[in-house]
C-alpha cells in the first residue's frame, strides 16, 4: 500500500476569512430628506386628499371610478396599487394639495 501524507506546502492556502466593519456608521445620512412623499404611505395620501377635497372633488380632479362610483379607502387602494398612471396622479395631487395648505398658512 502507498501511504501518501500531504505536506502542508502541498495544500492550498485556506480561504481567509471575510473581514465586515465592526459597527455601522451610528446615523446615516437622510437620503430623502426633502422628499414630501418620504414615508407617507398610500393609505394615508388617499384619506388625507378625501378628507380634503371630499370624495366628489376627489372624482372631480381624478377621474376614475373607484374615487366616483361607491367610493371608499379599501376600493381606492386595490385600484391604485395595480394602476401606476393612477397612483401618481395620486401623489401629485396630494403634492399640491400640500403645497396649498402650506402657503393658506403662510397668510
């Protein structure tokens, strides 16, 4: 029988470990600090702008059904959520609509 013994120059070298920062950076900076929309969830966008405009002025400014036949919350989101076109005209509006109560207060 042939007794081979590996040297330990023969071996490969072993894969060195991969070295990771031992802590994140403590804050970090805002990445969207003046993004209006930052943190705002749809929810929230659709019955801030019913409450608003109403969900007939909301109809008015949006036309589609789900703001104009039975409306509600629940319908608007299952609509926007599949619908892109819809959803930013959502964020638009409410863009302006913010823009709107920030100079009504400025007065």
């Amino acid at each position: 029988m042939n007794d081979v013994t590996a040297r330990p120059e023969d071996q490969e070298p072993a894969a060195s470990p991969v070295t990771q920062p031992a802590t994140a950076p403590a804050t970090q900076p805002a990445t969207q600090a003046r993004n209006p929309l930052h943190g705002v969830t749809l929810e929230a966008m659709v019955t801030a702008l019913a409450d608003h405009y109403g969900w007939d002025g909301l109809g008015e400014r949006i036309p589609v059904r789900c703001f104009n036949v039975d409306p509600s919350v629940g319908s608007s989101l299952r609509f926007l959520r599949k619908t892109p076109w819809a959803r930013e005209k959502v964020e638009g509006l409410y863009l302006f609509m913010l823009r709107e109560e920030r100079r009504a207060g400025r007065r």
